[in-house]
C-alpha cells in the first residue's frame, strides 16, 4: 500500500469515529497533536488480553494522568468497554476492523496493512496523534512502524530500549530486539539514541554508555563487538559526544555500573528474556520460602512495606515498556501480556517521552553525524 493509499485509510478511520465526537454538522476534524499536550494512539486490539485491559489502562491514564488517549480497534468490541468504564464521548475511537495476532512477525507490515496498530501509526503520521502504544507482537510492531514513520534522517535501523530495574535510576539495554544482525555503526548510533532516552526518562545529564561483550578488556569480543568498541571510543570526543565507560558483561546488566547498555538485538532479546525469566523464578523460591513457617510468615508482615516495594521496581509493567527509537514518532511496545496497569504506564510514559522532545534530541545528536560513517546505510 502507498502512502497516500494509507492517508486514505486513516481518513476513513476518522471518519467512522464513534458518533459522540462527530460534529451535529458535518464530518469529525481532529485538531493536530503537539509534544506540549501529547495524544497517544492505543492499539486496543494489540496484546494477550486486549481488548478489555488495554482499553481499562488507556483509561486509567487517562483519568488518573491526564494523558489523551485515541483509541485504534475494533468498534463493536472497544465501543461497549468504553462504556463500562463510562468514558463514550471522553475517548476517542478509531475505527480499525483488522489486527496483528500475537504470532504474526515482520511480515505483518504486507499481510495486515489496515490493522489497528497500522492505523495507529497512520494517525502519528498524519499529526493527529503523537505517539503509539501498542501490546501486539513486537515483531509486527516494528516492521509496520518503520514502514509507517519512517527512519529519522540519517538513522540507520532503529533499536528497541528496555529499562532494567538497577539503582538508584534504570539502566536502559538496547537493542532488545529489533536488528538481530547490526553493523557496528549501528551499534554506536544505539549509543545516541540510548543517550537521549536516558536524559529524558531519567534525567541523566551525562549517561554512561557500555557495550555488552564477554570481557572487560577492549580487545574482547567478536569482530561486532571489537569494531563497535572502536566506534564508541571515538564518539567521546564527537559534536555530540557520549560517555563511553567501556565494555561490560552479562553480569553487570543489574549492577548499575553504567546508564546505557548497547548490544545487538539477539544477544539483548536473550539477555532480556534470561533477567526476565530468573526474576520470575527468584520471585517464585522467595515467596515459597517466605511461606515455609510461622516465623517466616511473620517476618514477611513485618516487612511487608519493603517487600511491596521490591516487588514493584522488579514488575516489568512498572517500567510501561520498551521505546522504539529512531523514528519520526513516539512508539512504545508495552509487554504481551500487560495488564491494565501495564497499558496505563506504557501510555503515560508515551506522554512523557513525547513531552520532552525526545525525538528532537535524538535528531540533534544525530545531526553532526550525518557526514559520517552513519551515512553508509545497508
């Protein structure tokens, strides 16, 4: 499908829009989005329990944040949960009467051109929103988001940012799955657009940025890990430079020894899902043990503020999600399985990331760059 063939498509979206947001005159005309007061598109049919849990987070944002949500879905499934939660003529609803299932990968961009997160991406697009949320499948997120938004000048892949829970702020791992098989210019460029994430989202001034391989030493690592080392060296001393604090391993991703952790998309999807799924089980052993006796049982009450505490910064939906950088827009992937508190953070920090330009910065960083060896696309 062209571009000006998904135009189309958008506007007749917006045209079956739900009828309490169509004018008694005439056809519905939404007002342009701006990063001062952003609105996020929300794929409600993206995720293991959308719609009902996406739809019950967009409006949990929306009522206790403030966020303005655009609804994307299926009318005759979102239209009666907005109705539950007493929001018809609150919420916007555009109507997208196809999806992207779970399984489906980067094939989806061709096969799922009229789904719900293409035509959230199509509102970004046009302006009237100003970033996406979506639960769906990462890979269908990606290839229809890049087909949709398009790479920011000069980017050459765009890379997906997790947030691990270290302290005393997050230490942001890229790229969590998006390009399996970089070039070592793109791994440095992850190094700028992990930088900018992490001075918005976390108000870092300077973020250290390390590089994941199987050694501290410079000279460790495969041909993709040495050449990015060499990259990433020079990038201190850029227009916009980094602060490169060197190679890091596997044990160092909840250590907090640095802000950014930059890899290739295998390796940083494997290392995601290995924290994901260690914490599970640490989480499952400590509350069986917490259990096993009266003594245990009463240590737990004792310390039950604490122990709510730990289990929050160690929850994957405290976070909202992963941020796909690069593109002109604002996309988070919330996880497949997020809960309506998930889908309220993923939509809350979509505001938050739109409201500090991030966009923007990651633009200026890139700037100088753009008559260098970024240039060389694949």
């Amino acid at each position: 499908m062209t571009e000006s063939g998904s135009g189309d498509l958008a506007g007749r979206s917006l045209a079956r829009l739900d009828g309490d947001h169509v004018a008694a005159a005439g056809a519905y005309r939404p007002e342009r989005a701006h990063p001062a007061r952003p609105v996020v598109a929300v794929d409600a049919m993206g995720g293991d329990h959308a719609p009902a849990a996406i739809v019950a987070g967009a409006v949990a944002a929306h009522r206790e944040s403030g966020v303005r949500v655009v609804l994307v879905g299926r009318p005759g499934q979102v239209r009666p949960l907005l109705a539950q939660h007493g929001m018809l003529g609150e919420i916007r609803l555009v109507a997208a009467e196809d999806s992207v299932a779970m399984e489906e990968g980067a094939l989806a961009s061709w096969r799922r051109p009229r789904s719900s997160i293409a035509v959230a991406c199509q509102l970004v697009h046009l302006g009237q929103a100003t970033a996406v949320v979506s639960a769906g499948s990462t890979g269908g997120i990606v290839s229809l988001a890049r087909l949709r938004l398009r790479n920011l000048p000069a980017v050459l892949r765009p890379a997906i940012a997790v947030p691990l829970p270290t302290r005393p702020t997050p230490t942001l791992l890229l790229d969590a799955g998006a390009i399996a098989d970089p070039k070592p210019e793109m791994l440095a460029q992850f190094a700028q657009l992990g930088s900018a994430y992490a001075e918005v989202a976390f108000g870092i001034t300077k973020p250290r940025v390390g590089l994941l391989s199987i050694g501290a030493e410079p000279g460790k690592g495969n041909k993709l890990a040495r050449r990015a080392f060499e990259l990433l060296s020079a990038e201190q001393h850029g227009a916009a430079p980094i602060t490169f604090a060197g190679n890091v391993e596997g044990s160092d991703l909840l250590s907090g020894r640095v802000d950014v952790i930059v890899t290739d998309g295998f390796t940083g999807n494997v290392a995601l899902k290995t924290l994901e799924g260690t914490a599970a089980f640490t989480a499952g052993q400590f509350g069986s043990a917490l259990a096993a006796s009266r003594q245990t049982r009463l240590g737990a009450l004792l310390q039950r503020k604490e122990l709510a505490a730990l289990r929050y910064r160690l929850d994957p939906e405290t976070y909202g999600g992963a941020a796909l950088l690069g593109l002109e827009g604002t996309v988070v992937i919330a996880h497949g399985g997020s809960t309506d508190r998930g889908a309220a953070a993923a939509c809350r920090l979509a505001a938050e990331l739109a409201r500090g330009h991030t966009t923007e910065r990651i633009k200026e960083r890139l700037r100088s760059h753009r008559q260098g060896h970024f240039l060389r696309r694949t």
